[in-house]
C-alpha cells in the first residue's frame, strides 16, 4: 500500500490539513505501506512565502514521516502536457475557447455547488480542428484543454462512506485539464502524479468527494489502474463554514508557538476520528496498531474537539 501527503504551500497547515495527514498516515503504517510527500504547487499565484519550509517541518514535530519525496507539481510540466497531448490525440480530451464567465453565463449550465465552477454546457465539444483554438486567440487567451466525458456515469466505493454516485443521472462534465495559461489543472496532475508515484490509496477530505469520478475517469483514459479512495468528514470552523486557510483559523504553528505539546495535538486529533480517548497524548506511532478507519465518524467535527 502506497499513500500520500499532498499539501498546498498556500499557508499555515490547519488543525483539519493536520488531521488529514494524520489519518492518511495511519492508514499507510497500519497496513506496513509507504508514503510520499508531494507538494501541489501549481498555484504560483497563491504561494506564500516559506509556507513549504514550514508544512515539511510541522509535519516533522507532529511525528509524520515519509518515505519519498518531497516531490512538486511546479517540476512536473513536462508530465502533465505528455499526458494531454494523449488525451487530446485519442479524441478524450478537446480545446475549448470558453472563458470561467462564459462558462457562468450560459444560460443552459446548471450552476451547483462545485470546487470546478459552473457545469460547461458543451460549446466548444464538436468544434472543427483549429477552430477553438482561433476563437480563443480573436479574445486575446489561450485555449483550455477538456476532458471530453460523454457525460458517463461513474460511482464508485468510498473507504468511509461506501457507495457514492456524486454527479448522479446528469454523468460526468467536461472539466478542464489545462488552463488558458497554460498550466495542468489539479484533476489532472493529481492523476499523473498518483499514477506515476504508485499511489495505491488516496486518503484525502470530503469536500473532494466529486473530484473522484473525474480522476477515475482520467486513470481510464490514460491506461493507469486507480488507487482506492477515502474521503474523511472536514472539519469545521465556529461559524459551521469548513476550514480553509483564506481564513486564518487556529494551525498547528499557532498551537505549537504557544507551547502546545506535538503529543496533545496528535492525541487531540486522533480521540476526534474515534481512535483513542479524549484527553490522550500520543505520537502518531503509538496509534499505529490499534488504527480503524471503520471507527472514523461520519459526521464533520466542529475544530473544538480537536483543540487540544
């Protein structure tokens, strides 16, 4: 079994970042797996400064370690644009001259909760050869690269919630794998990455749920066997909003900057997800035998209880 860490260095690791990565670490050493630290830097834009430098040695302190890496999507390129030239050569992927706000003002997409945006409506899917590709320059951008889905309806079984089926009768949408600047989108890089890292388990939070049938979807078309996924429940802020770093909520260099013991953040995190009692301290490999997914409750937990 072979898992990974795939932090963002958008900013201080969360107390939810941090038990991700603990969960996903247990599951790894409780079947005798491995696992690999990659950092997803594609976002240059949203970068900080020295967030890198401070996840590797947060996840040091919290007693998580890892067998290969650190790897970074920014090195990557040269993967991500073999696999769409692929793609688009088998007829699985096309060119699409639609900006997000075109996408957002057809009056024929279903705009639903989604980290993708608006449902593309399909105007760019039977376009002659060449033809997105002009239209997008007359406007002045590039054009993005989809993935052409044929609206296939893919479920699949979750190693906490069992079956799921997230887009349902509608099927599958033509998401973007590149964007008009050029960069690889995160379901695909995901895919290239975890493919050629040999990742057999993807453990990651729930809000990713609906990335799972299009990434099943890509390791399809690619050729690649996929991992099996876990998707734990989030953790959520006071106001009941999941955490996210754009908000600045309570991370564990805040908690350890205060003298917080690394142990009482692991015993903290691990009593949440139902595998120790409250109130323990514990490094993470003291958890190892004793870890059960199975044990994980399915409802969010409020960032109280995992305030050590």
């Amino acid at each position: 079994m072979r898992g990974r860490f795939a932090p963002s260095p958008t900013g201080a690791m969360h107390l939810g970042n941090a038990r991700t990565a603990l969960l996903g670490w247990l599951a790894a050493r409780r079947a005798r797996g491995q696992m690999v630290l990659r950092i997803e830097d594609l976002d240059r834009a949203r970068i900080a400064e020295g967030a890198e430098a401070r996840l590797i040695d947060e996840l040091g302190w919290l007693g998580l370690d890892w067998d290969e890496g650190p790897y970074r999507q920014s090195e990557r390129a040269t993967h991500y644009n073999a696999a769409i030239d692929r793609l688009l050569a088998s007829g699985c992927a096309f060119p699409c001259a639609c900006s997000r706000a075109d996408v957002a003002r057809a009056a024929s997409a279903p705009h639903e909760a989604d980290e993708d945006g608006p449902r593309y409506p399909g105007t760019c899917r039977a376009l002659a050869t060449g033809e997105a590709e002009t239209r997008a320059r007359a406007q002045g951008r590039q054009p993005v690269v989809r993935f052409r889905s044929g609206g296939a309806r893919l479920s699949f079984v979750d190693g906490v919630h069992g079956p799921l089926d997230p887009f349902g009768p509608m099927g599958l949408d033509d998401f973007v794998l590149r964007r008009s600047d050029g960069t690889a989108a995160y379901q695909l890089a995901v895919v290239v990455d975890d493919a050629a890292m040999r990742i057999t388990q993807v453990l990651r939070g729930d809000d990713l749920v609906r990335s799972t049938p299009r990434q099943i979807a890509l390791y399809q078309a690619l050729g690649h066997a996929p991992p099996s996924f876990a998707h734990v429940p989030l953790v959520l802020g006071p106001a009941g909003d999941r955490l996210a770093k754009r908000m600045r909520p309570a991370s564990v260099g805040d908690l350890r900057g205060a003298g917080v013991a690394a142990e009482a953040i692991v015993g903290a995190h691990a009593a949440s997800a139902g595998q120790c009692a409250p109130g323990t301290r514990a490094r993470p490999v003291d958890l190892i035998s004793s870890f059960d997914l199975a044990r994980l409750p399915r409802r969010p937990t409020p960032v109280e209880e995992i305030l050590p």
